[in-house]
C-alpha cells in the first residue's frame, strides 16, 4: 500500500503509529489532561510526511473513494421512489377501503402535492451542494419522480410498466451524474501524477506552520500556552486555521494583542499574518497565512462600480472577498475614514470612492479640500457636483449642509415610502411618514467628501466658527436624512479631528481604511484598532480595512489616471428643496475644471510678476502670524489674520501721507491704492450697488472663489460688510478707492 511505503521511509511501523494514536486518544478522554499537553493534540498530519509523489497517489485513491460514492447516489434515490409509491399505494388502498372511492382520489391528490413540496424544498435547501452541471437536470429528476409517486399510488407500483418507467427514467435523468463520476483509472504509474520532488508544497508549508505552532507558540511559557489549531482550510493564496484557547485563559482581544509574538513564532512576516475575530466564540479567532502574495504586483482599476450602496475598492490579501465601502445600509447612510501619510494612496481611495458613489446615480457628491489650492484630488475636482477649497469655502459648504439637514427633518415627516423611493403623504391616517431618507433619483443622498482634516481642525478661523463640533453633529445626525461624511486625513492621532475622540469614533464606526504610517503610537491611539499602520509593505495603497467584519490587510485598486472614467459618470440633481436650502451658499456660476486651471495659471504668472518686479514675495499660509503682523502699517497692527488667508491678500496697504490731519473716528479708513486688482473690481462693484455675490462675479468677469476670496479680505479691512449669506456692502461711501 502507498501510505504503509511512505510509513516504511520514516523507519515507522503501523503497530508504532497505531500506539501513538491511541495515547492521543487516551489523551482526549481523559478527564485530567493538563492544559500545557492539549498543545500535542495537533492534526495526525504531522505524523505522516509524504512526498509530492507519494500525496498525489493518496489524492489519487481518496478521488475514486469520492467517485464510488456518487455513483451510489442515482440507486439510493430510485431506491427511495420505488418505497414511496409503495407506501403511497397501501395509504390510497386503506383510505378506499374505509371512505370511498372520493376519499381515495384526495388522497392521491394529497399524495402527489406533498411530495412535489417536499422534493421542491429538498432541493432548495441543498441547492448549494448541488453541482452546477446537474442542476437544471435535477429539476426533470424532481418533477420525474413526483409524477411516478403520485401514479404508483393510484394504480399500484407492483405491475410491469410502472416499473418500466421507474427504471427508463431514472436511467435517462441520471446518465450524465453517472459520466460526470466516472471512476478514472487506478494504474498508479498514470502520467497525470506528478514527478517526485523535493520541494516544499503549500501542504507541506501548513504541516510546517502547525508544528512551529506546537513547538513555538503553545507549550508552556510561549505566546498562547495551550492552545490549539483546528479546522484547517485550504485556500487558494492562504492556508487558515481556527485558534481555541482554553476556556477561561485568553480572550479575541488577547491573541491579537500577541499577533507580532506570533509571527515571529511562526517565522512569517506578519503582514501575512491576519488574526479575525471568531464568529461563535469570543475566545478563537481564525489565523490566516497568506502563502501567495496577491497584491505586490499591483492591484489594477478596473473602474467604478456601485451595487446597492457598497463600493468595491480591492482585495484582501488572502484573496477571499474585497474591501468594501459601505455607502447604504438598512439603518441609513454611513460615514467614513481613510487615514494615512503621504504617499500611502489615501487620496486614491477617496477618488475609489468618489467614483464610485458618482456611478450610483442617486447620490450628490461634494468635495472640500483642506488644501486652498485645490491641489489634493484633480479628480475628485472634476467630478463632484460642488467642489471648493480653502476654509472659508468648505465652511460654506458645511453651511449648506446644515441647511439641507434642516429641511430634510421637515420634509422626512411628509413622505413615504414608495415603488420607486419616497413620495409624498396623500393619507396621513393610512400611510406612515419614513424613519430615515435612503438616496434615490426622488431625493438623492448627500455625500461629502472632505480631504486633508488636520489642516481645517487646526486653522484658527475655522476653530473660531466651531467647526469641528459642527462637522461632529452632522455626522451624528446625517444617518437618517440621508447625508454621509467620508473625511481623509494623515493620522488616527485626535488632533488630527480637532481633540474630538466622538467625531473620529463615528466616522469610523463602519468604514475605517488605515493607510500606512509610520507614526508609532497610531496603534493605541483607537480601542481595537491594535493593528500599526507602520508595520503596512511600502508602496501606496496597503491599507487595515476595518469593514464587512474583517480585519484584514487590503489593497485599493489603482490607474494611473482614474480621471479618464470621469466623462462617462451619470449626474444627480438635488431635489428641488435640499437645492433650495443649499442655493444661498453655493457660488452662482460654478467653475468648470478649464476655469479652475486658468486660475491657476493666473496665481502663477502673478507670483512671477511680483517677483520679478521686487515687490514682498508671498508669506505662506502657515507661517502667518507674527511675521505678517510686523509687517503691516500701524493702523493694522493687532487684527486678526485667518491663517487660512493666502499671501496675496495680505498687502503693505499705503498709510495717509503725514502732512494730512488724521481723520477721527468711523472716517479712519486706509488708503487701498495698495490693493490687488481683483480686490479693487470687487470693491468697486460693491460701491456701484451690487450686492449678491452672483451679481459681483456678473459685473466683475471674476471667477467666483476669487470674488469670495476678495470680498473675505475687504471685510477683514474693514471696507466690506456681510449683510446676510451671499449677500454684502460696502462698510461706507467714504472709503477711498484711489
């Protein structure tokens, strides 16, 4: 025998082997085993060590073993329709007997209609270990066999053409089951098996793994004393394992809290060790050793895709199933985090997303980039149904969110749920108003994307306007009218959100991507997220993704220009009454993606005009403070600079000569000959009576960030006053215009 030859090689008989397992099954039935001993009750395959060759033949013998025992399947079964209509026919006979001819005709009807039932829920219920090539054939097998019953217990089985059609039929329906399990060829010398060989299979590396385990990880004084691997499986780039710890010694919390003491046990990087929460035991977990690497090559975009409010982004390492954003969920929309360095792919998961919640169709995107220039997503730019950047302009769109929540609580009682989303309440006592807002062409959800946080929470206009503990209630809130936050940011440490723990716990409630970052402390800084980022391979992309129920290392998917998706997105209009709330605070002429970059190229050539000419170079945004203040005319000296405020707002504005008495009073104005151009148009539209910041961009032919930019600088000098959102004028007809 194969198995007794490759007993024979490790100089062990089957008498030695036989004894050693019945010490191991003494072992397990004995009441007083020491926990330090359960660690020797590892699979039997480590008793055996087989050559390549030698486990292709045992495969080969346990294949025919398989294929003898399908093939017993088409008997059994004709088997068991031959008794049904027996003892169908014997019920029918004692019911005619007892109440008629009428009573044995429903009984035959009976008779036929359970067993239809009960071959149609049968087969329901094992559809899954059903193969592929025989269902639509256990369809006719069913039928078949429901029909045979019901006319074997009407005219009796026991005659010649019953058993004709038992036999023809199920010789005609099982034909292809029995060609399909045909047992091959038992020469053991057949060229299929494989060459001797002498390196290591994926079989032999998990015998491996689990004697390391036995010797390194289990005894006594290791990682986890006691405990044990189970329930193998095979997959197709990873070999898993349940983990038991004895009752009462370890917890979930424990063996990953051990994970980097178990790598280094197992002797395998522990970016291909994954450890998972176990789903019926709070004491397990499954260990997962990714033995082919999926993702080091690269992970291509294939594009967008948007399937009942879940976004794919890429796979897991171990190749069992994808990370996924999880945009709609029965109990409302959800929010979520993307953290990491630069350079991690933290912005490209973002664009994923962005893509992705475009392709819905029932979702309106916006987009708030911390960075003033607009620089962090093009993409996210180009697609987004508003995009701004800058404080002041994602303030704004805070603004309009909190307006759209406001009507959305007042519009969500007069609506219910419809064939096609909500529609409006036409009989308040029949119908019941909805409990939340899910997005649909009827009222799309509202999804704003906000890239580089850490630099919004800390920028001290922004912290005097609240916005953080205002971004923390919409996010509380947002579930249930249909609006989502998804925030990208460098790191999980709280200073990043503003020192507010609650806002970063609910936008990672469901949705948490952890980028590499080779920040140390990241991985104490959020409860059960012990994994560090730091320890990720370089390269964008990898990522934790704590979604889906997993915790396991991912890779988003990746082109080179995700942007060339853009032109094919479907567009989302806002319902008349979100769009009517958020109108006020949205520019009245959006910039297109060429505007954008004319503008760009505007701030560039003036930069060089400036420089070239000897004028002050640009102090950066970051740097403003003491610097700037030293810098200004006295009359300047002690207002307050946002810090978000560019350079080229920021002017040696020319004093009053000193030979001219110096006004009192509201008459104290400075001189703005000094001013940019852009600053002057704004100013003098102002002064010519226009009022709305539509009305300004229309008169003016500027762009409109750059008017919201110049009417924020004007009034920070005092020339300029907001009279309500969108609206402004002129601090007084005095002020000098040169």
């Amino acid at each position: 025998m194969p198995r007794q030859q490759s007993v024979a090689g490790t100089n062990l008989t089957p008498e030695v082997l036989a004894r050693a397992l019945q010490r191991l099954v003494d072992e397990d039935t004995s009441p007083a085993t020491p926990s330090a001993e359960l660690a020797v009750r590892q699979p039997t395959t480590v008793l055996r060590k087989e050559t390549p060759r030698r486990s292709a033949i045992s495969d080969h013998h346990d294949h025919i073993r398989a294929e003898n025992a399908a093939r017993r399947a088409p008997y059994l079964a004709t088997s068991a329709t031959a008794a049904a209509g027996y003892l169908g026919w014997g019920l029918t006979e004692l019911v005619g007997l007892a109440a008629g001819p009428g009573a044995e005709l429903a009984t035959t009807t009976g008779i036929g209609l359970t067993s239809l039932g009960a071959i149609a829920g049968a087969r329901a219920l094992l559809h899954s270990r059903i193969p592929a090539f025989w269902r639509r054939q256990s369809w006719a097998a069913g039928a078949g066999t429901a029909a045979w019953i019901t006319a074997a217990s009407a005219v009796g089985p026991a005659n010649w053409t019953m058993t004709a059609l038992l036999a023809g039929g199920a010789a005609a329906t099982w034909a292809s089951w029995m060609k399909q399990h045909s047992i091959p060829d038992v020469d053991l010398n057949a060229p299929q098996l494989p060459e001797a060989s002498d390196e290591t299979t994926s079989g032999d590396y998990g015998d491996t793994l689990a004697q390391r385990w036995s010797e390194s990880v289990s005894r006594r004084g290791k990682a986890l004393p006691g405990s044990m691997l189970t329930d193998r499986v095979d997959l197709s780039r990873a070999i898993r394992w349940t983990v038991r710890t004895p009752a009462g010694d370890a917890s979930f919390d424990d063996v990953f809290g051990r994970r980097p003491r178990i790598a280094g046990a197992l002797g395998v990087s522990a970016k291909n060790l994954i450890i998972e929460p176990h789903e019926d035991n709070e004491a397990w977990a499954y260990l997962t050793v990714i033995v082919r690497d999926l993702l080091s090559g690269g992970i291509p975009y294939r594009g967008p895709r948007y399937d009942n409010g879940v976004i794919p982004l890429g796979p897991f390492a171990d190749g069992e199933g994808d990370m996924q954003f999880y945009a709609v969920e029965d109990i409302g929309v959800r929010n979520g985090l993307v953290t990491g360095e630069p350079g991690s792919g933290k912005s490209a998961c973002l664009e994923a997303i962005g893509l992705g919640i475009k392709q819905s169709a029932v979702w309106h995107l916006l987009f708030g980039d911390g960075d003033p220039d607009g620089g962090s997503s093009p993409v996210l730019n180009d697609i987004s149904d508003w995009a701004e950047a800058g404080p002041r302009q994602v303030l704004a769109q805070l603004e309009a969110i909190e307006a759209a929540l406001e009507i959305r609580s007042l519009l969500k009682s007069t609506l219910t749920e419809g064939p096609d989303g909500p529609v409006r309440i036409t009989d308040p006592s029949q119908q019941s108003p909805l409990r939340k807002l899910l997005p649909s062409t009827t009222i799309p959800g509202l999804m704003w994307i906000i890239d580089e946080l850490q630099r919004l929470s800390t920028d001290a206009w922004l912290a005097s306007q609240d916005f953080i503990p205002r971004l923390e209630r919409v996010v509380r809130i947002g579930r249930k009218y249909g609006v989502a936050v998804v925030v990208g940011t460098q790191s999980l440490l709280a200073g990043d959100y503003g020192n507010s723990t609650v806002l970063r716990g609910y936008l990672m409630a469901r949705n948490l991507f952890a980028f590499r970052n080779m920040n140390r402390s990241e991985n104490a800084v959020v409860g059960g997220m012990a994994v560090t980022p730091g320890s990720l391979p370089p390269g964008g992309g990898y990522c934790f993704a704590i979604a889906g129920g997993r915790l396991s290392m991912g890779r988003v998917a990746w082109a080179p220009d995700l942007g060339e998706w853009a032109t094919a997105l479907p567009s989302c209009a806002l319902d008349e009454n979100t769009a009517l709330a958020m109108r006020d605070f949205q520019p009245a002429i959006e910039q297109s993606p060429g505007a954008r970059f004319a503008a760009q190229v505007e701030k560039l050539h003036a930069w060089r005009r400036r420089k070239e000419s000897g004028e002050p170079v640009d102090v950066p945004a970051t740097t403003v403070g003491d610097a700037v203040e030293a810098a200004l005319p006295a009359f300047m000296q002690g207002l307050q600079i946002p810090s978000a405020l560019s350079a080229q707002n920021v002017v040696a504005l020319r004093p009053r000569p000193t030979s001219s008495p110096a006004p009192d009073g509201p008459q104290a104005a400075p001189d703005i000959e000094g001013l940019p151009a852009s600053q002057q148009e704004v100013l003098r539209a102002l002064q010519a009576g226009c009022r709305r910041t539509g009305e300004i961009v229309a008169a003016t032919g500027l762009k409109a960030p750059a008017v919201s930019k110049s009417l924020g600088a004007l009034a920070e000098m005092g020339v300029a006053h907001k009279i309500a959102h969108g609206q402004w004028e002129p601090a007084g007809t005095e002020s000098q215009t040169g």
